[in-house]
C-alpha cells in the first residue's frame, strides 16, 4: 500500500511539476503577443503621425528664389521630416484626374495657389506643438494660408492609445490570474513535501538549507516555461513574417530580444516568489499544524 501511494505521489508531484511549466509558459506566451501587439500599435501610430500632410499654401507673388529658400529652412528644421513642392500646375493635375473632368474650363485659369506638403516627425504631431509650428510657419511672409486636419490625428492617437490600455489592462489581469494559478500548482508541490521541510528544520537544518533545493527547482521550472513560451511566440511571429515580410523590421528585432530576456526573468520572478512564500508558510507553522 504504501509503495502505492509514493507513486501515486510522484505522479503527483510530477503532474503539479508540469502543471507548473505549463502554465508559466502559457502566461508568458500570452504576455509576449500582447507586447508585439502594443509595439505594433505605437508603430501604426508613428507611421499615421509620419504620414500626417501639412500644407503650406504659398502667395501668388512668392518667387522661385523665396520658395527655394524657404524650403531648405523646412528641411533643417527639428520638426521636419520630408518636404515636397507642389506647383499650381501639378495640382491642377491632380485636381483634373480626382474631379476626372477639367475644372480650368469653368474658372478660365487656374485658381490653385503654389504649395508645399510637409511630413512632420512623429513627435511633433500633436496639438499643442502643431499650433506652435503653425505660428512659426505664417510669420514667413510667403505663406498665405495652412491646411491641415488637427481632428484626425487627435482621433487616431486616442483610439489608440485607448487600445493598448485595455491590451496592458487586459495583460495585468492576465499576469495576476496566472500567478495565482502558479502560485496554487507550486504550493502543491511544496505541500507534499511539508513533512520532510518540518523535519529538516527540527533537526537544525537552516532555513536557508532547507530553501534552497526548493528555490533552484523554481528556477529550472521558470526557465523550462520561459524557454517553451519563448519558441512558441517565435514560431508565431515567423509565421506571420511569411504573409508580412514587413511584420518584424531590423530594427524591431532588438525590441524582440528584450522582450524574450524579460519573459525569461519573468517566468524564473514568478516560480521563484511562489515558491519562496510556499516554503516559508510550513517553515512558520508549528508541528502540530502541519498535519492539517
């Protein structure tokens, strides 16, 4: 009976082992794919800020010499990206296959005044350094008028902002689930092992003695889900590179990595406090408590 019962045990043990992988890979997965989700996201968000036109309208008495001038202090200006030079001629263009008719037939000659489209840096496509670049713009004596649409940038940022706080909400509640999952798996294992810390410690082992087996198995297990997790979103992501060559840039790759070495601290963090707070909780308890 009793050779039944210690294999019943380690299977037990060995279960509540897996148990314990299982869900600390699981967990880790998860929080993985949500983080590639919220860099994608600040990515989208950069790329619809990088590609957000603002549009200098010129006077008609501007010169060719003022225009060039002008432009070449956008170019070395903080706040911008790319310039490009429209003259009333190629909006005319632009007008006429939009319209697809000849709208120059109506006015008799072309209303459309010289222009200049400017992509600003990410960071400056906001309301409050928009205004700014606005005022500094008009004061140019060549520029009659600006256009641009603050609305639509201010309705993208929220919407996604709005997005990733329910995705890192929704990975907070996500991570203390899964510690508590973890935690209740790790328990079982130290439970069963209850008899054997109590001894060690009436014998005069040290606390620390009597951890420290304990503690590097977390480590193993922690590392062992970190590992599994790992692979599994590296898997997921070089499938998605195939269909979107462009998923995961060079640069990106950097972020990956960080990410991979957090989950891997991450998991081992987890295993490692459970198990510690498991271990002490039969260490503070008297002899006769431990038998309940």
């Amino acid at each position: 009976m009793s050779k039944t019962e210690d294999k019943f045990n380690k299977r037990r043990l060995r279960g509540s082992y897996v148990s314990v992988v299982v869900s600390i890979s699981l967990v880790l997965t998860l929080l993985g794919l949500i983080s590639i989700i919220v860099l994608k996201a600040k990515e989208l968000e950069r790329n619809t800020k990088e590609n957000y036109t603002f549009t200098v309208l010129l006077k008609d008495e501007a010169n060719q010499s003022a225009i060039r001038q002008f432009m070449k202090e956008l170019d070395v200006s903080e706040y911008v990206k790319t310039t490009q030079f429209i003259s009333k001629e190629e909006a005319a263009e632009m007008m006429k296959e939009e319209l697809d008719q000849d709208f120059l037939e109506f006015f008799g000659s072309n209303p459309l005044p010289n222009a200049i489209d400017i992509n600003l840096k990410a960071e400056f496509v906001e309301s409050s350094k928009l205004n700014a670049i606005k005022e500094e713009l008009q004061a140019n004596p060549i520029v009659n008028e600006l256009a641009y649409d603050a609305d639509f940038i201010e309705i993208v940022t929220d919407k996604l902002n709005i997005i990733i706080t329910y995705l890192l909400a929704g990975a907070v509640l996500l991570l203390l689930i899964a510690i508590a999952l973890i935690n209740s798996s790790i328990r079982l294992t130290i439970y069963s092992k209850r008899f054997i810390i109590k001894t060690m410690q009436l014998v005069g082992a040290t606390r620390l003695f009597i951890q420290k087996p304990f503690m590097a198995r977390s480590l193993k297990l922690g590392l062992a889900g970190s590992i599994i997790a790992i692979a599994i979103v590296l898997g997921i992501v070089m499938i998605v590179q195939q269909y979107l060559p462009d998923f995961i840039t060079v640069e990106e790759t950097n972020v990956l990595a960080i990410s991979a070495g957090v989950m891997v601290i991450l998991g081992m963090l987890i295993s490692w406090v459970s198990t510690l707070i498991a271990v002490n909780k039969y260490l503070n308890l008297n002899t006769d408590e431990i038998h309940f």
